[in-house]
C-alpha cells in the first residue's frame, strides 16, 4: 500500500526543498574552540597530532581568538600549560598562573569573547593525573576537591566566564560551586565533564596539554566506556550538585549517551569532539581518503541530532566559515 503512493524522494530531489526539510541544523554561535595556552613560550608551537593547532604563549593568545571571533566563533576553552610542575599541582591555582595571565589578557584585547577554562591538575602534577596522590599511587579524592576549588576561583577572578572541571573526582561541582558562592560568585555557571570516559581518542591532546600520566592510566577515575548506565548516574549527581551544563566526552563514539542525557535532563548538553577525532579525519583527510570538510561537518551534525546543544571541536574556525557559504 504504501509504495507507490508514498515516495520520500518526491522531496529529496531538488536542493531547495532539500534545503527546507533539513530537521537540524549547525551555527557557529554553538561551537567552543579549546586552546592551549603555555608559560614561558616564545614562539606559537605546532602541535603534531593536531594539524592547524598550536601551543600559544601568553602573550600572543589573542591572535587565534581574534581569527576565531572573525569567522563567527565566540566561545573558547582554555587549557594551560605550566612553566614548572610538582606533585601538589601548585601552580593549577596560582592566580599568577598560566590561565589567570591569559585570561587577563584576553578580558582586556577580546572583551567580547566568551571565556571558559578548564579545571584539572593533570597539566600541573609532576605524576601527571588529575588529582593527587598518596604514596601507594591512588588518586586522592576528597584531598583534591578543595585545591580544585582554588583553581576554579583563580580563573574566575581573573575573568574566566566559566569554568569546566574535567577530573572526575566525585563531588568536585559540589565543592566547585560552594567556593565560587563563598566568595561572591554566585553567578558564574559551571560546565560538567560530566560524562567522561577513559577513552583512547585522547592521546593528541596529551601532547597538546603535556599531560599524559606518568604512571598507570585514568580508569580509577574516568568512565569505563561499556557503562550507559554508570553514564546517568554520572550526569545526575553533576546536575544535582549545580552543574550548568553538562558534557558527554568524547563524542562520536558516545551518541547514545548523548541522546540519553537530552531526554533525561533539562539543561544544556555539551558533546566534545576529542583531539583523536580530529586527528582520525585530519590524517584520512591528507591521505586523500575522506573529504575532510564532509566528514567534520557530518560527525558534527551527527553529535547535534544526537542532542548536544554545544559543540566543543578542534574544528570550530573551519566549520564556522565552511557553515558560512553552505548551500
Ligand atoms: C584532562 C583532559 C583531557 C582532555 C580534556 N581534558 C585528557 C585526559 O583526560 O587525559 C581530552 C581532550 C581531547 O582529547 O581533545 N583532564
Ligand atoms: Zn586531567
């Protein structure tokens, strides 16, 4: 019966009634661009793994900010990437720090720009994982919290307009969120990693952000990549502590956690697209295998339609401008 009066392709045919069917749809005022930001760095450093990214010094950290807001890409993501590390990450919540500095500059050069920063220790300890340890080699959880904390409020008070705790210690938005209340600031949200698993898409980002761990692996703190369930159980306590907006990482590969955060929670839910997954169609793209502007747009799409309001790439100035002249 229904073939041959109904035929989906009636309205397939023609790019202009194409063009009105499309149920979703990118804008760049949804992307968030990461950038790495290093102390005591001379020159713009080329990230390998990340073709077309670099580490920054402080002071030239405006320059890809200003290339980003020009091709309609307002929100960034601040990673820092430390002059000296220790085992206490000390230099994570110095408000002479990295982050505060670029911050700083970035409030005065780039008002308009939006400002989130990334809070962990793995870039600050000496060992490399993103809380600290105690002498056998865990990871100290409740030690962590209040020095994440201090980080939190040192971006913050140099102008961060929010912050993105990706540790996945359990509690840290509860502490996160008490200390930025404590000292005034009520009003500033904070963006759950809240879904974050242990992943092996990260490790173009481990050289970007000069945190690997030095020893053993994160799986005693960020998710096994088996459990959907664990996933909501992770969301909910995020949400229920304050979070914001809440964060499934990494992306492609994690659509259905993305679709199950949509319908469960009624905040903002942030997909990142991770360093390995650029890097996947970055090389397949100069190996002439994939058309990489098809491929990014298509995955980014992919992670939208599954839910995600925002978009956290290391494609966002390309698609920004490749949206920009879409038929
Ligand atoms: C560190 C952190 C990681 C990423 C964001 N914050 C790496 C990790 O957990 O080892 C990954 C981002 C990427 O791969 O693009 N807490
Ligand atoms: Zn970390």
């Amino acid at each position: 019966m229904p073939f041959p009066v109904h035929r989906p392709r009636r309205l397939r045919q023609d790019l202009r009634s194409r063009r009105m069917l499309r149920e979703t749809r990118l804008h760049p005022q949804q992307l968030i661009l990461p950038l790495f930001v290093q102390e005591d760095l001379a020159a713009p450093q080329p990230i390998q793994a990340m073709p077309g990214h670099c580490q920054w010094p402080i002071e030239m950290i405006e320059r890809p900010v200003r290339e980003a807001m020009a091709s309609g890409v307002g929100a960034f993501l601040l990673f820092g990437l430390p002059a000296r590390k220790d085992s206490q990450g000390s230099a994570a919540h110095d408000p002479e720090g990295v982050v505060p500095r670029a911050v700083r500059r970035l409030r005065q050069i780039c008002p308009d720009a939006w400002l989130i920063t990334d809070v962990c220790l793995c870039a600050y300890t000496d060992h490399g994982h993103c809380g600290l340890l105690d002498p056998d080699g865990r990871v100290r959880n409740d030690e962590t919290l209040p020095i994440l904390a201090e980080m939190a409020l040192a971006h913050v008070r140099a102008g961060a307009d929010m912050v993105a705790p990706s540790d996945m210690m359990d509690g840290r938005i509860a502490a996160l969120r008490r200390h930025l209340d404590a000292h005034g600031h009520t009003q500033t949200p904070i963006m759950a990693y809240a879904a974050k698993f242990a992943s092996s898409l990260y490790g173009p980002f481990r050289e970007a952000a000069h945190s690997a761990p030095q020893t053993g692996d994160r799986r005693g703190y960020q998710m096994d990549p088996a459990n959907p369930r664990e996933a909501l159980l992770e969301l909910q306590l995020d949400f229920e502590e304050g979070a914001d907006v809440l964060m499934v990482k990494p992306g492609l590969a994690y659509l259905d956690i993305i679709a199950a955060a949509r319908r469960r929670f009624p905040c903002p839910i942030a997909a990142y697209q991770v360093s390995g997954e650029y890097a996947m169609i970055k090389a397949a793209a100069e190996k002439g295998w994939l058309d990489e502007r098809a491929a990014a747009l298509e995955t980014l799409l992919a992670l939208h339609r599954a839910g995600a309001d925002w978009l956290i790439t290391y494609f966002a100035v390309e698609a920004a401008r490749w949206l920009r002249d879409e038929p």
